[in-house]
C-alpha cells in the first residue's frame, strides 16, 4: 500500500479485526450465561452491564479524546480491553468467576468500548483527508469491510463457540484487541497528533461545550427524530440479538452455530446491500427508501422467529430483511451529516450517539422480562410489533420529509455552512451504530460516531464486548 493511503488502509484492516471480535463475544457472550446459569434474565443484565457505563462514557468521552487525541485513546482502550476481557476466561478456567465479578468485568469492557469506538471515528475524516479519496470510496469501503467482517465473523463466532466453548471464544475476542491496536498503532503513525499551540486564549469549560452541542441537537427535529427513532429501535434490537435469538437457538436446535448462522445470513445479505446503496443511494429518495427498508427488514424477522417454521424459512428472511437494511445507514449518516455545523460537528454527534445508545442498556432485560413472563413467541411478536410502529410512525409525520432535502451547498438557518462542502477535506459517514462523522483528531471538536445502528444482529447493538460500531 501506498504510505498516503496506509492509514486508511490499515485502519480498515484494524476495524475487520475489531468487528470480527465483536461478532465472537456478540455470541459468547449470551451463550455463556445461558450455559452456565440458564436464565434468560441474568442474560439481560449482562447486556446492562455492559451497554451502561458505556452509554455514560460515550457522553462524558469527547472532550477528553479532543484533548488527549483520538489516535491515543482507540490504541489505549483496545489494549486495556485486552486485559478486560481476557481476565473472563481466566478466570473462570481458575474457579474464581462469581456472577457479580463477571458483571463487573463486562461493565469495565464497555466502558472502555465507549470512548474507543468515539476515538476510532474520530480518525475518519483525517484518514480519509491523507488517502486523498473521494467520501464515496471511503464510505463504501467500510461498509463493505463492516458486513463482510459481519458474514464472516458470525459464522465463525458461531462455530468457535460450538466447537471450545463459550468462555475460551472469549480469549479471540481478547486477542482481536490487541491486533486492533498494534495494526492501528503501525498504520497511524503519520497522524500523530501535534503539539497544541501556545494560545492566551480561555479554554472553553467542558460544560458549556456539552450544553452547546445539546442546544443545537434540541433545536433541530430531523436530527432529534432521528436519535429518538434510533434508541428506540436499538433498545428492540438489543432485546433481539442479546436474549430473543439465543433463547430461540437453544430451544430450536441446541446450538450456538444456529446463533451464528442467523447473524451471517442477515450480514452476508447486508453486505450486498451495501455495495448497491453506495452505488445507488445517492440518486433514491430518501424518505421513501427509508420506509421501504425499515418495512423489510424490521417486523418481518421477528414474526418468522416467532413462527413454528424450518430454519430455512427463517434464513430466507434474513437474507430479505439485510438486504434492505444495508440501504439504511448511509441514508440516514448522510442526514446527520449534512445538518450538523462543521463547528459542532464533535459536540452534537457525540451527544447524539449517547442518545442513540441510551436505552440499549435495558434491551436485554425487556428481552429476558418479555420471555419470562410471556414466553418466546409472544415475546417475538411484541418486540416486532413495537419495532413496526417506531419505524413506520414518520410515515406521517410531514416532517420526515425532510429528509430528501440534500443541503450539502446550502447555508443552515444559523447562517453556518453545513455538510459536506464545510469541511475542507472529505469527511466519512459510517455506519450507525456508529456512523464516523467526526472531526480530524488534533482539531477543535470532540469526535464521535454517530449510533446509527442497522437493525438485525450485524449492528452495535450486539452483547459484543468489541468495537464499536
């Protein structure tokens, strides 16, 4: 690879490495506290305790990776992440593993995965800038890396788990870290962050740079919308793959591969989808590709799971349902990042992914509560139904519309200009659950992703204990 483009390049091979961790520890896991203790509750307050110190770090994160440099918090979190994780099962080999001392493993795991996924698409727009490629390439290069990773990565996590067990698939995920760090840390030398300039100028308190970032989020209804709409169907979505997708493997076929099988099929499909909507998105309507997808790939999937069908059946629509679904996030990433200031663009997505996460801590305790108190299928067809009405509500909301409104060369109403014409070099959007629409690290605004999150288990959503996204 070329040096200008090595950044890129292996801040790509970082991010397949990360995401396939996540896919291994998304399935581990719940599996190891379904093998191990057989509540479907407890597997839910894992998934709190993971997803909580997480959506509070996300919040509290930005401003330390501004100053401190997004490059050196990702390399810092994935290797103190490595000690995390990896601590599980050693500890659990020795005997030494009580269920509190695992939650409290899994809280310091997300935690960390917090302000690491923040800094990591906080690198984007500088990555980007040095390769010299156009926001298009990039962006269909880390969707195409992101699904891939998904495919591959669940049906290995999938058959890892089968095969060693739950507890030592842990130790992949453990060691995905670390090569995510030491690639990333190779690649990225070139963007080291510079010496911040002597000023006499005041520092801006950390307090007021949040309340102008939430000021700004409060004011403008489409973005709003946008992170209500998308917490609440990660909340439903985290229920999905963290408790309702397990329980239904184990009661279906016995086997954590099905787990992985279901996810690939969904991912692989996504995949596909992602290529044609980097080559298509850009000329469909917005608000009408939105609902389209969001009707495919949202209820669809929890009726079939709540069905008595074969396991085909249920495969076909995922294959369906993730096609579509890789339609979303560049739609909606696209969105985000045209109405945001460029001055802002660190504060509001910041503040706009912790909203997107802020109920993802209680998906999994609705899941195990649903299941422990109306059974499975039940449970299945409140999720979807629920699921249905979130996406579909914009449907009749004229504001919605909004969307197809493409102000990449027009001025916002504060008189700033806004997308992808104010910045000065190209920027990324990635994907939601984390979409990357942050600042260059060195410069001025805290970086963020934005939680944008596909529905289905290739998603940030995910009980993984990885990335990230």
């Amino acid at each position: 690879m070329t040096g200008a483009r090595r950044p890129l390049y292996g801040w790509l091979t970082a991010e397949a490495i990360s995401l396939t961790g996540t896919r291994v520890s998304m399935i581990a896991l719940p599996w190891f506290v379904l093998t191990t203790t057989g509540s479907a509750t407890r597997t839910g307050l894992v998934a709190l305790a993971e997803m909580l110190p997480l959506v509070v770090l996300k919040v509290l994160g930005g401003p330390v990776i501004d100053r401190v440099g997004a490059r050196r918090v990702a390399i810092t979190c994935d290797l103190l992440s490595v000690l995390a994780v990896g601590a599980i099962p050693l500890l659990h080999e020795s005997g030494w593993l009580p269920f509190p001392l695992f939650l409290l493993l899994v809280a310091l795991a997300g935690a960390l995965r917090g302000p690491g996924d923040a800094a990591k698409a906080a690198l984007t727009p500088a990555l980007v800038a040095a390769a010299g490629v156009p926001l298009e390439r990039a962006t269909g290069l880390h969707s195409t890396v992101e699904r891939t990773a998904g495919l591959l990565g669940a049906g290995f996590a999938g058959g890892l788990v089968a095969v060693v067990g739950a507890a030592d698939a842990l130790v992949v995920d453990a060691v995905s870290f670390g090569l995510s760090a030491a690639v990333l840390a190779w690649a990225t030398t070139s963007l080291r962050r510079p010496a911040a300039p002597v000023t006499d100028e005041p520092e801006v308190p950390y307090r007021a740079q949040l309340r102008e970032g939430w000021t700004f989020l409060r004011g403008d209804r489409i973005l709003l919308g946008i992170a209500v709409m998308v917490a609440l169907t990660n909340l439903l979505d985290l229920a999905y793959a963290a408790v309702l997708v397990p329980v239904w493997a184990e009661q279906t076929t016995g086997s954590a591969a099905t787990v992985g099988l279901v996810f690939a099929t969904f991912g692989g499909a996504s995949a596909v989808g992602s290529v044609c909507a980097a080559a298509w998105a850009a000329r469909l309507p917005r608000f009408k590709t939105y609902l389209v997808a969001f009707l495919v790939c949202g209820a669809p999937r929890f009726v079939v799971f709540a069905l008595d069908v074969p396991v085909w059946a249920v495969l076909a629509v995922c294959v369906v349902g993730g096609f579509a679904a890789g339609f979303l996030n560049p739609i909606l990433g696209a969105v985000i990042y045209e109405r945001i200031p460029e001055r802002l663009m660190g504060r509001v997505t910041s503040l706009s992914t912790a909203l997107c996460f802020a109920l993802m801590p209680f998906g999994g305790i609705l899941g195990g509560l649903l299941i422990a108190g109306v059974g499975l299928p039940a449970a299945l067809l409140i999720v979807g139904a629920a699921y249905f009405l979130v996406t579909m509500l914009p449907a009749v909301d004229p504001r919605w519309r909004e969307l197809d409104r493409r102000p990449s060369d027009d001025a916002g109403p504060d008189g700033e200009q806004r997308g992808r014409d104010a910045v000065p070099a190209p920027g990324l959007v990635e994907h939601v659950a984390d979409v990357g629409l942050d600042r260059a690290e060195g410069e001025v605004e805290p970086g963020r992703d934005l939680g944008v999150v596909e529905p289905g288990a290739d998603q940030r959503e995910d009980v993984g204990l990885a990335r990230r996204q």
